[in-house]
C-alpha cells in the first residue's frame, strides 16, 4: 500500500498547551481560503513544493526523540490511505496529531481513535462562507464541521491521552469585534479555542486578501474579550 507523498517538513511547530511537534504537509485541499499560507498545496497550484521523504522525517523523529508528528496540508483527510500513513507514525516512538478543517467527516471519525492530539480549523460561523469556500461539500461542509467537532469532544472525555484546539484566523471580513460572538454556536465554553493573527505581509492563496488590513490591537482585544464571554481557553497566536 503506498503512502500519501509529503510535500513539506517543519521540525519545530506547536502542538497544543506545552507541546512542540515536527509537522508533515500533504497535497490538496477541499477549501479555497482566499488568506491561506499554504497555498502550494491547494489542488490547482502551479508548482508543488518538494517531495520529502518518510524516511528522512523518521530519522530526523528518532534523532531528536520528537515528541509528536502533525500531518497537516491542505487537508490531509482528503489523501488516499491517510489512515495507513498514521498506523505507520504510530510505530515511531512518538504521538501523532492532525491539523484539519473538520469536514472531510467519515475519514476523521475513522482516525480519530488512532491520534493524539487534533487541531481544527473554524472558518467562519456562516454556512454561505462554506458554501463560498468548500468546493467539494459547499455548505453542507458547516454541518460536516459541525459533526466532527461534536465526536472530537467525546473523543476528549474517554481519552487521557487526547488532546484538541479550534483554531481561527483573525481575517477581518470572517472575523471581527461585530461578528465574534456568532462563534458560539461553534465554539464551546471548554474549548481551547487559538485565535490567530492575520498576516498580509506575505504570499497568500488569493492575493487579493494582502488588501486585508489585520485587526488592529484595540478590535483584537475587543475580540478576546468577547470571545472569552463564552469560551474559558481563549489563546492569541501569531503565526
């Protein structure tokens, strides 16, 4: 059985409260989010990254008794025999997590059990950002969404060895002080829920999200304030 191909390696990347982990990136995305950073990896891109091989991540795993390995993309669920890929980090001596967008349903429930840790990505609490964004689920992505985060939550209460976080971009026209408080139907009161600073500075999917202003540092703080209304684990990360 072959191997979903890696086309990145970080070795240093958060993963979650007190936890670095070297991360994977594998090709293809069900998302267009005009304000990612990994665009490279979107189906349709003009030139993928490199290949890395599994073997080189391996040894750099053992080498450096790496706590974790992430696979991340793109969105990793959507690659041919991403459950095998796990079993196979699974026989290092190390965790294995998973970044995701949480709507490539069937395949997260079916790996859920096998990881340790998984981050997921909270577009947007508006259906038609889905149907904008999702090319392969459209709206129907949000009540995907919806279903993943309710079975990683119960996964966190049978587990002492599993661990989650949502994470969202601070991207004006998706988040803002006017509009946080709609997360709620999303985002639980036990959550950790990562905001994430908003970049226009660097080489993003759609580029003409660098127009984008960030929040500045008054609606960012109006933001966590309110977030922090309905949310006890709010956490600000600049990326």
């Amino acid at each position: 059985m072959s191997l979903p191909k890696i086309y990145g390696f970080n070795p240093n990347s958060e993963a979650g409260e007190d936890c670095t982990a070297a991360s994977i990136f594998l090709y293809g995305c069900n998302m267009r989010c005009p304000f990612c950073m990994n665009y490279r990896l979107v189906h349709g891109a003009a030139k993928k990254p490199r290949v890395v091989s599994l073997k080189r991540v391996k040894k750099y795993v053992l080498e450096n008794d790496t706590p974790m390995v992430i696979i991340s993309g793109g969105e990793p669920c959507l690659c041919k025999n991403i459950e095998a890929l796990v079993n196979e980090i699974r026989s290092w001596p190390c965790k294995v997590g998973l970044c995701t967008n949480g709507t490539c349903y069937s395949t997260l429930f079916k790996i859920l059990p096998l990881i340790n840790f998984v981050a997921v990505d909270v577009k947007s609490p508006n259906q038609d950002i889905y149907d904008e964004f999702d090319k392969v689920h459209g709206r129907w992505g949000y009540m995907l969404l919806s279903e993943s985060l309710l079975d990683i939550r119960e996964e966190a209460k049978g587990r002492n060895d599993f661990s989650y976080e949502l994470r969202t971009t601070m991207y004006r026209p998706l988040i803002n002080p006017s509009n946080v408080q709609q997360f709620a139907c999303l985002v639980n009161r036990d959550d950790r829920w990562v905001l994430q600073h908003f970049r226009n500075n660097i080489a993003l999917l759609d580029s003409s999200a660098q127009e984008e202003e960030p929040l500045n540092n008054e609606e960012v703080d109006i933001v966590l304030k309110i977030a922090r209304n309905f949310c006890s684990n709010v956490i600000e990360r600049y990326v």
